[in-house]
C-alpha cells in the first residue's frame, strides 16, 4: 500500500484524480452562485416565479450540451469549431447575465434585457436541436466509414486506380446507381453544414475504397462545376 502510494506521488499519477475533484468542486460552487443569480434575474425581467426556477438550466444546461457535441466531434473526428463556438457563445451570455444581476440599478434602465431574458429559450431549444442531428449525421458517417469490409477496398483498389490505363470500352467510375446516389447525397450534406468532404472520407462513408471515393468526388465536382478551394480531392 505504501509502496503504491509512493509510486503515485513519484510519477505525478495524483495529479490527475486531484484536478478532476478540483474541477467537480468549482463546477458545483458556480453552478450554485450562477444559479442564484440567473434565478433572481429572471424574477426581475418579468419571468413568472415558478419558470424562473428553470431559467437558469438553459444557459447551463446548454453549455453542457454543446460541450458533449465537442466530444462527439472529436470522435468521430469532425470539425469542432461549430459546438466550441456555441459552448463560448452562451458561456458569454451567462457570465454577461451574472453581471447584469450584480449592476441591478442598472437594470432598469437597460430595457434590452427583459426581451433577450425570453429570447434565450427558444434560440437555445433551436440550437440544441440542431447540435443533436449533428451528432447522429456524424455518428452515421463514422459507423459508415469503420464497418467498410476489406475485400471490397481490395477489389475497389484494382477496379479504381486513377493511374490504371484501362481500355476504350472500360469506364474509370463504375456506373453502380445505389452507390453513386449515395456519394452524392453525402456530399450535398457536407456542403449543406459547411464541412470539407475529402475524397478518402467519402470512399469510406460509402465502403469503398480511398480512390474510389476520389474519382467519385472530383466527378461530381466537375459536373457541377464546382471545384471547392481548387485542390485535388484526397
């Protein structure tokens, strides 16, 4: 037992478990004191007192949410600057609104803060919502791109090798309608919530291969087009 204590402090493996206590202290005390103060803002700004309970979990409430999409970005491996934005969005507006209710001869006369008191639901409720449908788009596109068999990338490989010199009568892409549709409807989506599609991620996401996805990509792009920042897909 000492022995193993000893180790633990030698290699600084107590660092870790003593932050994390750390952390869930602070997070508890200023969840209290932010709570109390949201609460009592919401009472002034017009809130009935039986909603001003719940006010409060809105802005935290949120924080937390948009903080798990970070997460789930991170492993699915999608961008996270969207949910970081939004977690530094509303923990703006809470440390904003905490000093709102401190400056409290100052709110009367700061008439804006009644309506963006009740603005805040709906505009967290739409956000939230749409943090939500991004997780699942991101989670169907990661399961798509890890269940992809390894025969099908080995054949696909031979198939679709851009430096294949196939014959006259050979096309480069095969004309396989359910897959095509499929590509094509993911990069729409990608598109849609300003993401960059490489063509490796859309050969995976369709269980293709790397170069399949690639020729894919820059055909659509060409049909279209559109080239996107004018590099070649990868």
């Amino acid at each position: 037992m000492n022995v193993d204590l000893h180790a633990m402090l030698r290699d600084g493996r107590w660092v870790q478990p003593v932050s994390a206590a750390g952390v869930l202290g602070i997070g508890a005390a200023a969840f209290l004191l932010s709570y109390d103060a949201l609460h009592s803002l919401a009472l002034a700004s017009g809130v009935r007192p039986s909603l001003a309970r719940i006010w409060p979990g809105v802005l935290d409430g949120f924080i937390v949410i948009a903080t798990l999409t970070v997460v789930a970005a991170k492993r699915t491996r999608q961008p996270t600057w969207y949910p970081w934005a939004l977690v530094a969005l509303f923990a703006a507006a809470s440390v904003a609104f905490n000093i709102l209710h401190a400056l409290d001869r100052y709110l009367t006369a700061a008439r804006w803060v009644r309506p963006l008191v009740f603005a805040m639901p709906p505009i967290a409720l739409v956000l939230a919502t749409h943090l939500l449908l991004q997780q699942g788009a991101w989670q169907r596109l990661h399961t798509q791109a890890t269940s992809e068999p390894a025969g099908a990338v080995a054949v696909s490989d031979r198939q679709q090798d851009p430096d294949d010199r196939a014959g006259p009568n050979r096309s480069a892409v095969p004309t396989d309608a359910a897959t095509r549709q499929h590509a094509l409807q993911l990069i729409m989506e990608a598109e849609a919530a300003g993401r960059k599609l490489t063509g490796a991620q859309l050969g995976r996401a369709i269980g293709r291969s790397d170069r399949y996805g690639r020729l894919l990509l820059r055909e659509f792009r060409t049909t279209s087009g559109t080239s996107g920042n004018g590099e070649q897909p990868r």
